[in-house]
C-alpha cells in the first residue's frame, strides 16, 4: 500500500522559492574563480609550455594549438556579376556552383555565397515590390 502523505508532497526541490533564479547572469562558479586566481600570471609559461609539447610530438597540443590559431574559415574569391536584377542572380548562382563542381570552393563554402546571393536577391525583389506598389498608389491617386 502507498502512503497517502508522500503523494500529496510536491517531489524534491519544487516549486522552487521565489526569487530563486539561480546564478546571476555573467556571475562565474567557484571553480572558475579558483582556476582563474592560480593561472593570475601564468598564461606566457602555459602558452610556451603547450608550444613545446607539440614540437615534441603531441599531437593532441599540436591541434589543440592549431585549433585556436588557423582561422575557421578562409576567404573566398569568385567571380561573379554585379547583383542588380534576378538574372544577374541566376548568373552568380551558376558561378558558385561552378566553382564548387570545380573543387575550387567546398560545398559549404559554396552554400554560404549561396546564402548571401540570396539575400540579395530577396533586397533586390523587396525594392521591385516596394517600386511597383508606389507605382500603383500614384496611379490611384490621380
């Protein structure tokens, strides 16, 4: 048989008091505080340290290293037409993909310049509309 008390018990911890909303935003835990004050002067002796592990071989330091150095991404340069109507849009887009079947930009690389032909497509239609629906508002007026 169950105990009736234990089921009319919120579980554990709830509701949470008011006002608890935990740590302040910003705010860094103990840990953090206790490993920031023993590295207070020793960030030039780790860096030189993790730099001669991985010219012994560390592979793991070595890309530890690399990771922070290398930048994430490289810049990109095709050719491709001034954006100014959807066919000059049709002709950028072909230009990318020519360029990613080439293997002179990754796929990725590819969908990113993809990404901003299309935002500039969609500027060039939002002009288009906003033209025409004045275009309209003036003719209704006179």
């Amino acid at each position: 048989m169950h105990d009736s008390s234990q089921n009319s018990r919120p579980p554990r911890g709830r509701p949470f008091l008011n006002g608890n909303a935990g740590r302040p935003a910003g705010s860094r835990n103990r840990v953090t505080r206790v490993a920031d004050a023993l590295l207070t002067g020793e960030a030039e002796t780790l860096v030189r340290k993790a730099i001669e592990l991985a010219r012994r071989g560390d592979v793991a330091m070595l890309k530890f290293l690399l990771g922070r150095i290398l930048p994430r991404e490289r810049a990109v340069k095709i050719d491709i037409p001034n954006l100014e109507s959807a066919g000059d849009v049709v002709a950028a887009t072909a230009a990318i993909m020519r360029e990613v079947a080439d293997g002179h930009v990754t796929p990725t690389e590819g969908a990113a310049l993809a990404a901003i032909v299309k935002m500039n497509r969609d500027a060039i239609d939002l002009v288009d509309v906003v033209r025409r629906l004045d275009q309209l508002e003036e003719q209704r007026g006179r």
